[in-house]
C-alpha cells in the first residue's frame, strides 16, 4: 500500500493501547487485547484497519485493507460523478431592449435553465441611462415573469453599480 493512500492505521501502526473493540463480518463485536486482535487479523489472511481511533476502546475492523481502499475509491469516483456543476450564464439587456431581441435572448435563457444552469439577467445602465432604473426593473420583472415556467428568481431584481440584476435558478 502507498503511504499516501494509508489514511487508517493498519496492522503493527495501531499502537498506545491495549484493548481495541473489533469488528468485521462474521466477527461478532467484542473487546479484546491489541495483540489477540492482530493474532486474528493473521489467522484469517486479513488485516486489522483502525475504523475509529477515538473511541474507548478505539474500533478495528477486520478486513482486507486493499479491498477496502478500492471500494472506497469506487464510491468517491461515483459520487463525483453524480455531481452536477451548476454553471451561471449571463444575459445583458439595456432599458429599451425591443420585443424581438427580448424574445430572442428569453429563448436563450429558457434553454439555459432546461439544461440545468442559472441565467443572471442584467440591464446595464450608462450616462444618464440611470433616470430610466424603473423601465429597466419593468423589463427584468417581465423577463422573470415569461421565464416561471422553467425557473425561479432568487430575490427580487437588485441595484449593482450601473447594474440591475436578478439571478434565475432552474426548477427541479
């Protein structure tokens, strides 16, 4: 075994105690001397792996330690699988965006949020663009309002800067 895999203490590493509680299959759970526990361990071919080195008596499972660190192996490679990596796409719309390209960027969004993603839509203000912030919420309002079917907003549209924005999630 690799020393960097060797995460428990196995075998002749389990020192500083006496009495450790063992189990394992087909091992019924009882306390016995370090030694007695290691003298089992050999008998059957396997090695004695400390489980929980804080408990009193510390937990030693017998297994074989190989088997044990493939498994585990396995059940992180799956479980790594299985998460999914939610990605943010952003859209960008000013106050006096046109029906068409409102639509055509709502289009855009409703896929993004199929596939899983989160859409943050803005509306970036310049200049005197800032007299119009209620045109621009109207917008974003309109926008989350068209996109409910597939996603919900996380708060109500928020002021950044030059910034109005809101954050979509998608619907499980």
């Amino acid at each position: 075994m690799n020393k960097k895999e060797a995460t428990e203490r196995i075998n002749k590493q389990i020192r500083g105690v006496n009495e450790v509680r063992i189990v394992g299959d087909g091992i019924e759970s009882r306390v016995v001397s370090i030694q007695e526990a290691l003298n089992m361990a050999d008998e059957m071919a396997l090695d004695l792996v400390e489980i929980s080195p804080n408990a009193k008596p510390p937990v030693c499972k017998i297994v074989d330690y190989g088997k044990l660190l493939y498994e585990k192996k396995q059940k992180d490679k799956l479980q790594k699988q299985n998460n999914k990596k939610v990605k943010i796409k952003e859209i960008r719309f000013t106050y006096n965006t046109g029906d068409h390209d409102f639509n055509f960027k709502l289009n855009h969004a409703t896929n993004f949020l199929k596939e899983g993603n989160k859409v943050k839509a803005f509306v970036f203000f310049s200049g005197r663009e800032m007299n119009y912030i209620d045109m621009g919420n109207f917008l974003l309002l309109k926008f989350v309002d068209a996109l409910s079917e597939y996603g919900k907003p996380e708060a109500l549209p928020k002021m950044d800067g030059r910034r109005l924005w809101v954050m979509m999630s998608p619907k499980k």
